[in-house]
C-alpha cells in the first residue's frame, strides 16, 4: 500500500509526539488511521505538502533513503527576487555547514495554482519582496532546501513539497490523502 498525504503546516511527520511532556503537537494520526503504514521520508513540521506513506519496508527504503537519489521537488517561496547568478550557484551546489550539496534544479515560477491557505498565514513584508521556484533535489539534508535559499541570500518563507518521485500532490488538499497505485 502506498498513500499520498497533503500535510498541512504545523504536523508532525509522525504517528506520536515523541516531544516534550504534554505536548499536543498534532501528528499524522490526527489525520490517517490506517494501521501498518509508516512515513517514507520525512517533512519538517514548517513544511508543508506531499508525504508519502507505505507498509512495504522496500518502497519505504526506495523513497527515503539518500543512496536512491529519487528526486523530490519542492516550490518554495522565497525573500526577495533570486537572479541567474543565485539560481547557478544552487544548481552547482553550495557549501553548507555539514558540506556540499550535490547539484539541484532551481528555477523561478509563478505561485501555484490553487495554492490553499496557510494557517497560520505567513508574514508579508510591505518592503522585501517574495518570489517562488521549483527545486529539485536528489539528496535529503536537514531542512536542505531552507539553508541553500538562505545561502544564496533569499530566505524561504514557506516550503511545500509537491512531487516525490513520479508521485504528485495532484489536486489534494491540505489534510487529505489518498491510496496510490504501485
């Protein structure tokens, strides 16, 4: 079994908050109640969008694991208006603090279509300009996509990932998941 989940912002990619004492972090049980299925990879709780789910342990490997180099691809939105320079230096790779990145595909889009919205919404800035693109990484750092944007001076201010693989969002809303074929 293979489910594409939307998650919405502020989730845990997690069946239990594992956290503090108390907390009440909503996780995915909120959402799925499906027994035997376990996240593919994982989405940090200030990202939103595709998390794939599965209860076979090969696809699970095959999807999350960096050694397979599946492509994820994400639209981030972005602090101010990146120029070919900046999108060059992510496409070549950048030097972070835990090393370099491999190469990854940037380039800038217009906002999705039928983007939902946040909650909470994010922070506008009247004086700094936002911008989205398309990244498409091969490889799975800790919040990867934010530190390379705020490496080359355009930090994200929202993060969805819309494809994993030749799995898609595909028109689900925030909260909603569905079964894939395999």
């Amino acid at each position: 079994m293979l489910i594409a989940f939307n998650k919405p912002y502020g989730v845990l990619s997690q069946f239990t908050d594992k956290g503090t004492e108390g907390s009440t972090r909503p996780t995915l049980s909120a959402y799925i109640d499906v027994p035997g299925v376990y996240p593919a990879g994982r989405l940090d709780r200030d990202s939103e969008g595709l998390l794939l789910l599965t209860d076979d342990g090969r696809l699970q490997s095959r999807i999350a694991e960096p050694r397979h180099k599946m492509e994820k691809t994400y639209w981030a939105q972005v602090e101010g208006l990146p120029d070919e320079t900046a999108l060059d230096a992510f496409r070549k790779g950048l030097d972070l603090k835990d090393g370099r990145t491999l190469p990854a595909k940037a380039r800038p889009m217009d906002p999705p279509e039928d983007l939902w919205e946040r909650d909470p919404p994010i922070r506008f800035r009247k004086s700094v300009p936002d911008s989205w693109l398309e990244i498409g990484l091969r490889e799975g750092k800790n919040r990867q996509v934010r530190r390379m944007t705020a490496a080359i001076g355009h930090p994200t201010v929202r993060l969805i990932r819309s494809q994993v693989g030749e799995w898609s969002l595909g028109g689900l809303a925030p909260g909603e998941w569905r079964e894939l074929k395999v």
